[in-house]
C-alpha cells in the first residue's frame, strides 16, 4: 500500500506545482488604448508617450507602456490594463537616436508633459481613447 500512497501524493504534488496565481488575475481586462498627440494644434509626429500605473496594484511589468506617435501624432498601447495613469509626453533627441528610448525629459517644448506632467488617464474597459491637445506656452 506504501507504494501506492507515494504515487498518489506524487500525482498530487505534481498537479498543484503547476497551479501558480496568474498576476494579472486581478487587474481586469486588458484593452488596446489609443489616441492622438498635438502641440500647439499640429500633430506631435515621432514623441515617446509613456503611461505610468499610479497605483502599485500590479506586477512591475504591467504598470508601465511606451508608444510613439506616427506623422498624425497617433499612438497605440497594447494590453493596458485598466487603472490611473499618469501620462508622460517626451521628444526624442536626434543625437542619442541610438540609444533605445533616449527622451528629452529635460528641455524643448514637451518639457512640462515629462516627469512633471499633470497629464493623466483613467484607463477602463470602454474609456481607452485619450486625446491630448499640448501647448507649448
């Protein structure tokens, strides 16, 4: 019978090892966010757009989402999942175009939408389309 009781325990043990928690169980469906960058009432064409989760309810992978906008200032997130953001608007700098992300937090005219920024987004299942028109004055 000892035998038997092994293999049973086994089985069980083996069963319940792949049985972890899915980390994103909690937070919701994913949604595709989409939406358009202007400045000054001209599309931003080619600017990093960042959400950043303000809550720490998720796993480190899922708070933050880049983006760049094409020549009509449109950008797309794929698989944000709902919760407040806070949105960061950065130029890429020409000269450190090598480097992957290279962003100009601190000078030109998307300089107050970086890591100061006031912009935020209250990301859900049917509010995912955020337009943001940018001044520069």
């Amino acid at each position: 019978m000892r035998p038997a009781l092994y293999s049973v325990l086994l089985f069980s043990l083996i069963a319940l090892s792949g049985c972890g928690s899915d980390p994103t169980a909690d937070l919701g469906t994913a949604v595709t966010v989409t939406g358009t960058i202007t400045l000054d009432s001209k599309p931003s064409d080619g600017v990093e757009v960042i959400f950043k989760r303000l809550d720490a309810g998720a796993p480190a992978e899922y708070r933050q989402y880049v983006a760049k906008t094409d020549s009509a200032g449109k950008y797309s997130l794929e698989n944000v999942y709902p919760a407040k953001y806070a949105v960061m608007v950065n130029e890429i700098k020409e000269e450190k175009a090598e480097e992957e992300g290279a962003a100009a937090f601190e000078t030109g005219p998307y300089k107050k939408f970086g890591v100061n920024s006031e912009l935020t987004a209250d990301v859900t299942e049917t509010n995912k389309t955020f337009d943001f028109e940018l001044t520069s004055k």
